[in-house]
C-alpha cells in the first residue's frame, strides 16, 4: 500500500477498534472495517512490471480508455501526437507509473477546477501536473494527471533530471481521476476507447 493511505486508513481502524469496546459488535464497527478495506484498496500499490522490450509503453494508470485521438501537443513533444485518455474510477489502482524508461526533461503544475474527470473539459480545465519524459533513443512521452471532481490532491514524486523506471510509481492521485498520455504519432497503439488497462501491466503501444 502506497503511505499516503496510512492517514485515512489509521483513523478509520481506530474508530473501528474504539466501536468494538464502547460498543460492541454492531455495525459501526463493521463499517468502520469496510471503509479501511476500501480505502486500502484504493491505494493499494500495482503489480510488478513485465518483461518487455525497450519499445513497449506500459499504462501510467489503472482505468478504462475513454479516447484515443490525434492531435498537436505544443508543450513537450512539440508536435502531432496520439492522445491516450484514461478514466481511474474509485476501485482502480492509483498509483501512477513511468510508462517508459528515462530521464524526466519537463514538469508543469497548473491549478484549475475540478469537473468530472471522464468530461472533454476536465482535460483543458481541471487541476493538473505534467511530466514530459524522454528515453535514450530519444522518443518523447508526456503524462498528465488530472484531478476530478472527487479528487483533490496530486502527488508527483520527480522533478527535471530525474532517472524514471517503467512500471516504477511517480506518482498518485487521490481518489478519482484522469490521465492524459501523450505519444509520437507514429507510435502503434495497442488499445481501443472502451477497454480496461492496468497501471504498469497493460501494453499501451509500442514506438
């Protein structure tokens, strides 16, 4: 479990523990106990990577692919690109994981509103943080994490100059959200709108 779920979750088990002595078995306690699981889950940590080629992008996060367009991206790629938009819902893992190895060349934070994560202008108007990332071979990547209505805390873990591991964590947000993900437009995507993916498990694309 990610330790930014230890503040919502030790409260919630002592609240528990505090019902089962001044009140018994009953359901206070019983939803005190299934509020921690769910919690737990929620920040729950994703599985190890695969083994993959160095061409292979894995999903920044758990949720279900809600577009996949192309379009300019004037920020990092500087450049056409494939959009890949993904919805976490509260019971998906996330945590956000490096989509690919390399060092991180650009972040940016922007305050904004907080509408529904899965609506066309939560990507141009909500809370976000970018990290843009290149590889070696020089293929450029840029994240966005986007926070909800319900979310209200980004956490990004790096900063410019940094080394990234695919499939490593860099970062979360709290209770539902949106990922952007920004690729070469000549990258092969391997998803389609509607289809469940898996933080640092499912193949995006390959480029």
């Amino acid at each position: 479990m990610a330790p930014e779920g230890l503040k919502f979750i030790v409260p919630i088990c002592a609240a528990a523990v505090l019902s089962l002595l001044f009140i018994g078995p009953g359901w206070p306690a019983t939803a005190c106990a299934a509020a921690a699981f769910l919690v737990g889950l929620f920040f729950r940590l994703p599985a190890p990577p695969p083994e993959a080629d160095g061409a292979v992008i894995l999903s920044p996060a758990g949720g279900f692919v809600i577009e996949i367009v192309e379009e300019e991206e004037p920020v990092f790629l500087k450049e056409m690109a494939r959009r890949i938009s993904i919805f976490m819902t509260p019971l998906d893992v996330h945590i956000n994981t490096a989509p690919m190895d390399g060092t991180v060349r650009h972040t940016d934070y922007r305050p904004g509103a907080f509408f529904k994560a899965d609506r066309p202008e939560a990507r141009l108007h909500n809370e976000r943080m970018s990290v843009g990332i290149e590889r070696p071979d020089g293929v450029k990547c840029l994240a966005h994490q986007v926070a909800g209505w319900l979310a209200r805390r980004i956490v990004c873990d790096v900063s410019v100059g940094d080394r990234v591991e695919r499939g490593r964590r860099y970062g979360l947000i709290q209770f539902g959200s949106r990922m952007d993900l920004y690729l070469p437009v000549r990258a092969d995507i391997r998803v389609k709108p509607g289809e469940h993916v898996r933080a640092a498990r499912t193949v995006l694309a390959s480029v």
